[in-house]
C-alpha cells in the first residue's frame, strides 16, 4: 500500500500546448481518488503520468518513498484499467488475467529459482479473483462471448492479481448501459473495500465522481479548480464551474448586484422585476465592494433549494415569481422550468431562467405565474467576472472601518500602536486585514464563536466588538487574546492603498551555466588533473553553484539540450537570503522595523527587496539565495521546477 504525492506537474506537449499545469495533490493510502471534468480538461494525461504512460514536463511524482519521474511502467508497483478492456481475443478469461503474471520478475530466491511466480501462486491468484469478481464460472471462455459487463470484470481482475500500490481507472464504465453503469459502480466501491489499497479513477461523469470518491479532483483546461470530499464539493463550490458541474440538473445562475441597507442586504436580479432582502449576517465574508449596489455577482441555487410548495412559499422571506414554461415529471419528483423574466422563455438557458424541484404532486402548468421560497442557507455567490465564490469558506482578508491617530490603529474599539515600519497619515481608512493575520498572543481580547476544521485549516471565527473577524492562525479556547501581525495588512484610503503589506516574494531574472572546468585530485598520492562540469545558477548575473537537486529537475524538466537556453525566474521570500561576503549586490535604502520582526529594504536593480535581518544594515551588502527555499519557473512557459 502506498501515498502519492504530486508537486507541481505539468504537462506540456512539442508543440507548447499545456495539457496540466501545476497540479498539487497529496493522495493518502487507500484512498479513492476521482478525477473529473469535462473531456479535454488533463484527467486522463494525469493518470497516464502517474502510470508511466506519459512523460512528466515538470514536477515531482512520489510513490510511497521513491521518486518515479524516470521509473518503468512496470516497476512502479501499479495496475491500470482502461477504457477499452484492452483484453486479448485469442485467450481465454484465465489466461487474459495470467498473463501478466506470467511475464512479471520477481526477486529469485529457492521457491522462484527462475525469477517468476510458480503455476500454484498463478492459479491461486486468478481464482481468488475470479471469485471476488464473481466470474469464476466464466475462465474458460474467450472475451467475446461475454457481455460488456464481464468483460470489465476481466479487466479488473488482470489489475488485482498483480496485488498494486496503486490501482488506476480511467474511464472503465464509459461503454457500458446505464443500468449496467450502476451496477458496476458498486462492484468497484465493492472492490476497493475489500482490496483496501488505493484506487486513482478517472471519469467526466459526476455521478460516478459524487457516489464513489473519497475525495474529488474537479478540473478544467488542465488546472485544477477544486479538491475536495462528494458534500463538500456540493455544498460549498470555490467557482461557478464546480457549481454548475457537480449536481443535476445544473444549479440555477442569475445575475444581480447586492445592495447593503442597515442590517439587510437586497438582492436584484437583472433582466427580471424580481428582489429579496437578505440579513447582512449571511455576507460577513463578502468584500464590502460587492454590497455597493453596483458591482454584478452571479446568483446561484440549486433546484432543490427553490420550493413551490404553498406552506413554505407562505412562510418564506425570500420569494420571488416566475412564469412556468413547462415540466418533466420524473415518477418521485418533476422538474418545474419557468422564467423570472416575464416575457422569457424558460426553454433557453439564460440567467433568468429557473428550474425547480417539486414533490410529484406539484399542481402548476404551462403559463402558470407562481411564487417561488429562495432557501438563503443554500445560495452561492460567484464574482460575475472571475467567476469565483464571494463567499468562500475561508475567507482571505477582513474588511474594517478604521482611523489612525497618532501613531495609533483604531478599529473596532480597539488601539493598536502602528510599528516603526508603517507610516500613515492622521485620518479615516479601509483596513485590510488578512485572515493569517490575526495571531494568537496579543493584547486584543476577542470572544471565540466558532472553530470549524476545513482541509488541514482550522478557521476561527470571533467576536469583536459586535463585528465578525476570521482568523485561520490562532489556537483554540473560549476567550481568545490576538494581535495582529502588522507586516500583512493593508490599508485604503478612498479607494487608493496608503500602506501596502511586505511583499512576501521577490523575483530574480537568471539562467542554468554548464561550465567544464579542471581540478586537481589526488589518485595513490600522486597530483592529477581531471576535466569536470559544473552546473551554475545565474542569479541577477552573479553565479551560484547549482545544487544536484535543482540541476537534475531543471535538466529533466527543460532537456538537457535546451536547458541553458531558457530563461528562469527565481522567487525568493524575505526569509529566503544570507547575507554573505561575495553574491547579488544589494542596496540598503533603509530599515523595515515591524516590532516582532526587523527587515532590510535593499534595492537590487529596479526592484525593492526585503531580507529579514536581525541587526540595522546600511550601505552595499550582498545577498546568497538560500537554494533549499527558493523556487524556480521556466519564465516563458510559466512552468515551475523547484
């Protein structure tokens, strides 16, 4: 049984398309893993990198301890099931799952003097997973004369005697029935139960995704847009895409703008003489620029969150109306399909068109005007332009009212003394204040109101002074003491940034050198000269040995022909230098004083570069790139290495 870990991989084919950019992904032992998208999205190109089929461009592939970027196929340790069966005719079912038993070495000791399983282990094998597969009465028959159904069993049966790490599936049910569809989704969650090792399966339908994945990988034009468990992904989509994707039929997108009065929010919807009032309590994570009036969102509900019936449209405080256009009575449920725009068709899909989910014995027809109940607790909000949630789970920043006076912070009641660093006029502000700002430890108390565990995060939320803030950086307790971290906030006045937050990267231009060189060793103590090659890191033209780790991923990711052609772009945190006696020249305009934390602000080029310090420098002093932190990006391609 094995882990897998996928940092930062791409693919990228001759001809510079980019089939997978960037894909992150920890993958835990006996996990189901689906990947799911629309066709074309890198899903089966990252199962075929994982297998060994496809080249990796650039990342790291880790199964279990190892490294397999440049490892066989067949010595990954992994079975893969295809689309197509790929069964061959000429053998019979035994001998279709035998056969790569047959072929594979094994390590030699007195029972495999050859290398190889024995007939017995064969046999043994083969039967144990016939009868797992419940095709054991099927073994000596050839592939066509078994339906489609069996002959996928077959498949998998070929996959489970090799006894994988990893099990990989890409898209095994695609040629089956719809009956025979379902069937099979159990046999394999079945499957993986009783194997318990971990299974990768690849898919572009969502309810295969929904029913059987521990986790899902949603994605699209080779990114990924969300990781995530079935619920998870439901209830709480990071983008319109995810939203409309997972779920039928596909949540309802209207658009509108949000307009915040008092403790209320009204929602308009465009195109449509439709509005509701939200209490503002449902919008404390929302960028108080989304509440203007003015600036579009996208409205999204699903249909089962829209309600016809009479007692909760009564009892509703968000209703609106629409015109029914038609129906599709599905046995247990029908789909009620209508405009809110009066003179829209509800046939085509627009963002006024609504559907809805209602018991079998809704009473509406054709033409009906009816009042629809919005359930609140189930909308999302998605930014019209970039299409992401407005209201995400984690929230990236706080958004406050504050004043400075005197050198001090207001916000909230509160007095917070500004550090040497930040220097800001007396007068009114819109605090910027980053979730992993808010620290644990200060002299601010807050009351604690919630902690809820999302992914490997804990979001906090608090209580300060009737205002909600979210922290993802304190630690639990009912009364909590913060402070802020005073390097991360941001701070607008009319509309413009006054004081901006350290930069957290800085970026270098650069290349890979290979430089032949001759040294002298000494060979049974005698003096001899031998011919050697360097590899180098040009850094702002100054250059640095090149790690092995680094010059091997560069070498592999860009070939080694071509490698010292391309341009790099080194990124650096402030954490990322030492300041040494010879390397990149930097020049000290001036001491970056945070309280907690001292910086120099040197100038390197046209570039303003922080360096965390523990001493006051001035003058010219020279920065070393610490190369166990650094990251590197193949600057045309935009691919990272390290």
């Amino acid at each position: 049984m094995a882990k897998l870990s996928l940092k930062h991989i791409y693919k990228v084919y001759p001809n510079g398309v980019k089939a997978v950019n960037d894909f992150n992904m920890e993958i835990e032992d006996k996990e189901f893993i689906v990947f799911v998208g629309p066709s074309g999205c890198g899903k089966s190109t990252t199962l075929r990198m994982i297998a060994g089929l496809e080249d990796i461009t650039a990342g790291e592939l880790t199964i279990g301890d190892t490294i397999v970027n440049d490892m066989e196929p067949k010595d990954r340790d992994i079975a893969m099931v295809f689309q197509n069966y790929a069964l061959y005719p000429h053998m019979t079912v035994y001998d279709n799952i035998a056969f790569g038993l047959r072929l594979r070495r094994i390590e030699k000791d007195e029972a495999h003097p050859n290398g190889k399983f024995t007939r017995e282990e064969i046999n043994e094998r083969v039967l144990e997973a016939a009868n797992i597969l419940g095709i054991t009465e099927y073994l000596g028959r050839k592939p066509k004369e078994m339906s489609g159904g069996q002959r996928q069993r077959v498949s998998l049966g070929r996959a489970i005697v090799r006894e994988p790490k990893v099990m990989l599936l890409d898209e095994p049910l695609s040629n089956l029935d719809a009956k025979l569809r379902t069937q099979m989704r159990a046999e394999i969650s079945k499957l993986h139960a009783k194997l318990n090792t971990t299974f990768i399966y690849v898919t572009h339908d969502q309810v295969e995704a929904m029913t059987m994945g521990t986790r899902i990988v949603v994605m699209k034009n080779g990114f990924i847009q969300q990781i995530d468990t079935p619920k998870n992904l439901y209830n709480y989509p990071s983008n319109k895409f995810v939203a409309g994707f997972i779920g039928t039929p596909q949540m309802n997108f209207f658009e509108g703008t949000l307009k915040q009065e008092g403790d209320l929010v009204r929602i308009r919807f465009d195109y449509a003489d439709a509005e509701i009032a939200v209490p503002f309590s449902y919008f404390y994570k929302a960028r108080p620029d989304y509440l203007d009036g003015e600036k579009k969102v996208i409205i999204g509900l699903r249909a089962e969150n829209i309600s016809l019936e009479p007692e909760t449209v009564k009892n509703s405080p968000a209703v609106i109306r629409f015109k029914v256009s038609h129906k599709e009575e599905l046995g247990n449920e029908t789909l009620v399909y209508g405009d809110i725009n009066m003179e829209g068709d509800g046939f085509t899909e627009s963002s006024t068109r609504l559907i809805a989910k209602c018991g079998e014995e809704i009473d509406v027809k054709a033409g009906d005007v009816v009042n629809a109940a919005l359930d609140l607790d189930r909308m999302h909000l998605f930014d019209k332009e970039t299409e992401e949630s407005i209201l995400p789970r984690i929230p990236g920043y706080n958004y406050l009212d504050a004043e400075v006076k005197g050198g001090m912070l207001c916000f909230l009641g509160q007095k917070v003394a500004l550090p040497p660093a930040i220097t800001a006029a007396d007068g009114a502000y819109r605090l910027l204040l980053p979730s992993d700002a808010i620290v644990s430890g200060g002299s601010i108390r807050a009351k604690l109101v919630s902690a809820e565990k999302i992914g490997a995060q804990t979001l906090y939320s608090l209580d300060l002074g009737g205002k909600r803030l979210f922290s993802v950086a304190l630690t639990e307790g009912k009364e909590e003491s913060i402070g802020i971290d005073m390097k991360k906030i941001a701070l607008l006045a009319n509309g413009e940034e006054a004081v901006r937050p350290m930069p957290l990267v800085s970026s270098f231009g650069g290349v890979m050198k290979k430089i032949k060189t001759v040294e002298t060793v000494e060979v049974k103590g005698k003096e001899k000269a031998k011919k050697v090659i360097k590899f180098m890191l040009t850094v702002e033209g100054v250059d640095f040995p090149a790690p092995e780790r680094i010059s091997s991923k560069l070498i592999a990711a860009l070939t080694a022909k071509r490698v010292f052609e391309k341009q790099l772009r080194y990124e650096c945190t402030p954490y990322g230098f030492f300041l040494t006696e010879t390397g990149i020249p930097a020049t000290v305009e001036r001491m970056a004083d945070y309280g907690a934390e001292k910086f120099a602000v040197c100038r390197v080029g046209e570039q303003e570069v922080y360096v965390k310090t523990e001493e006051d420098l001035s003058g010219v002093v020279f920065l070393t790139p610490d190369f166990e932190q650094i990251g590197i990006i193949q600057a045309d391609m935009d691919i990272r290495i390290v």
